[in-house]
C-alpha cells in the first residue's frame, strides 16, 4: 500500500515516515543506499522523489542518466510498478524559485545572483544555504495536488501528495545534525513574514514523525563511530533517527571452528600444507604458510567486525545490513538492494 493509500483510508499514516534523510560517512555507499531506499519506497506503485544536496551528480551516474537539472526528472521505474524521480538541489536556483514563489520577484532575482546574492546571503546567515537546500525537500513532501506553488504549496485543491516519499541524499554524517537544524538559526533573523514562515515549515517537517534520519556505516571503527556520533546529535537537536543501515557486509569464508583457531594463531599449517600437496599444487609447505597468514588476517577482520556490529546493534534503533557488490554498482544491482530493504522492513 502506498503512502497516498494510506493516507485515504486512515490505516497505518501516524508514525509513517514521509521524509528519508539518508546520510553517513564519506565511502560508506550512502548515495547507493539513498538510491536504493527510493527504489524500495516506490514498488508497488509508490511516486518518490530522490533529492541531492551536494552537487556531486551521483545520482546520475548510478541510474546512468545525465547531469541532474534544478528540476524533477523520472530516472527509474520500481519493481511492481511506481516511479522514482530526481532532483539536484543549487542553492541559487531554489532562491530564485523562493523568490518568486513569496515575492514574485524572480526576474529582479536573476539580476541580484549575477551579484553574488547567495554568496552575499549565506555569508550574513551561514544557515541560509542549507535551509534553501533543505527546504526544496521539505516543500515536496508537503506538495499536494491542485496546491499553488508560487504560494509556497498553500491554496488550491488539497488533494493526495504528490509524492508518497521523499529521500534526501544529505551530506556526511559529521555535519548532518547543522545541516538539518539550520532552519532556527535563519529564523532567528527573520521575525516576521514570509521567509521566517519558511523557515518554521521547514523546521516544523523536520521535527515531526514524518521525517527519519537515517545512518549509513560500514563493518571498520571510524564509520561506526561517527555514526553513532552522528546518532546522539541528531538526536541532541530534537530530530528522528530511522535505521542505521550496514552496507558493503562481507560473508566469512570460513565456519567458526576455523574462524577461531586462525584469529588465534593455531591454524595447522601442516594439515593445509598435505592438503595443498593432494591438490597437485607446486610448493605446497610454501604455499600453505602464506594461505595460514591470508586466513589468520580474514579472521581477525571478521572478529573486529562482529564486534563492531555488536556495538552497533546495541543502539535501540533498527539495524538493516546490505552485502558488498563486488562487481561495483550498476542499476540491477540497486534493484537488488532495493528488494534487500524491502525484505528487512524498511517501506
């Protein structure tokens, strides 16, 4: 069932999360999962919007597609029907749009960037930029149908939502907790009007139960412990935490038994090296010390990272793992990764 049937019948719509912030630390695959997540939240017939914040192009590139514009375009269509669209956020685009939309200005706008005036802006109110960036997400999960969006999304018909899910890709986890915050900080310096009431809807959607952050990390120290960083900041600013999402999951190679005795040191060497000599394989005393040093080094990997999941699945927060794609990414493999977190409850 989709977020706009839900929201029809009345079932299941409280606590149901309409906003997906998706963030984690640089090389733990989170634009991969934000991709993945949209594709999940859209099967079965759902409309979802995929937004990018950093400018990087990303999203492009894994639905193999072209530069994003400032505009929504489809990129995907998900399994069991349903369309992902996408968006690259420009700072100085979404003013222009804001100015028009609250001042009806935009010609007046162009005139003011060729002078510099997000530079200018954000340099007043270093927030200013994140909340234009923020705030284009936020604006599309309130968006509904028949609304008029040169009035900020008020007036017209209040139909069904345009789009049943938004899920932003947002910056690294070390700057999540300011990016989403930023909107108190600009509305601090606007008391009144139409920008301070921008900025209050901004930070009313990011507050509330439709929005979840969620957490990308990896099975290594530093991943997992900006993510739980990450985790009490976000939590520290009065914002929702969602899932933290392990990506690039290995399986061992070996059981347990074998896991252990290696990760120990005890690995018979001498019985790898008769098995070795049985295969018909040259050098069999040499190669079974350097395999006993290859498997002595994977199994102490997999005790630092059981460990590390340990911690992480301490957290009161649900715990979602995706496996490492080998061959690289390419748009099956977000397909599969989609099913993976539809599997594990996370649409």
């Amino acid at each position: 069932m989709s977020a706009r049937d839900r929201e029809r019948d009345g079932n299941g719509a409280v606590g149901r999360s309409r906003l997906h912030v998706v963030t984690g630390k640089g090389g733990t695959g989170k634009t991969t999962v934000a991709a993945s997540l949209a594709l999940a939240l859209a099967s079965g017939g759902g409309r979802v919007l995929l937004v990018e914040v950093e400018g990087r192009q990303g999203i492009a590139r894994l639905f193999d597609c072209p530069p994003l514009p400032y505009e929504e375009r489809r990129v995907a269509v998900a399994p069991d029907g349903g369309e992902v669209f996408a968006l690259a956020v420009d700072a100085e685009a979404a003013l222009l749009e804001y100015l028009e939309m609250f001042y009806g200005m935009r010609r007046a706008g162009h005139v003011l960037t060729r002078f510099g005036a997000v530079d200018f802006a954000t340099t007043i109110a270093p927030g200013m930029r994140d909340v234009l960036l923020t705030g284009k997400a936020t604006e599309a999960v309130r968006r509904r149908t028949g609304s008029d969006r040169r009035r900020g999304g008020r007036g017209g018909s209040q139909g069904p939502f345009v789009y049943d899910a938004v899920v932003v890709d947002a910056p690294p986890t070390g700057r999540i907790a300011q990016f989403l915050s930023v909107s108190a900080e600009v509305a601090g310096l606007a008391r009144v009007g139409p920008i301070r009431n921008h900025a209050d809807k901004v930070m009313e959607t990011m507050r509330s139960h439709e929005t979840s952050v969620h957490f990308v990390s990896v099975l290594e120290e530093m991943p997992a412990q900006e993510c739980l960083d990450g985790i009490a900041d976000v939590r520290g600013v009065g914002l929702n935490v969602g899932s933290v999402l392990i990506n690039m999951v290995r399986d061992p190679l070996f059981g347990p038994r074998i896991l252990s005795a290696a990760a120990e040191g005890d690995l018979d060497i001498d019985t790898l090296a008769r098995g070795l000599k049985a295969a018909m394989l040259e050098n069999p005393e040499q190669k079974s010390r350097q395999l006993a040093v290859e498997i002595t080094e994977h199994a102490r990997r997999i005790r630092v990272e059981t460990a590390i999941r340990e911690r992480l699945s301490g957290i009161e927060y649900p715990v979602r793992e995706l496996p490492l794609i080998s061959d690289g990414i390419d748009l099956a493999g977000l397909y599969d990764l989609a099913e993976l977190l539809r599997e594990q409850g996370m649409t």
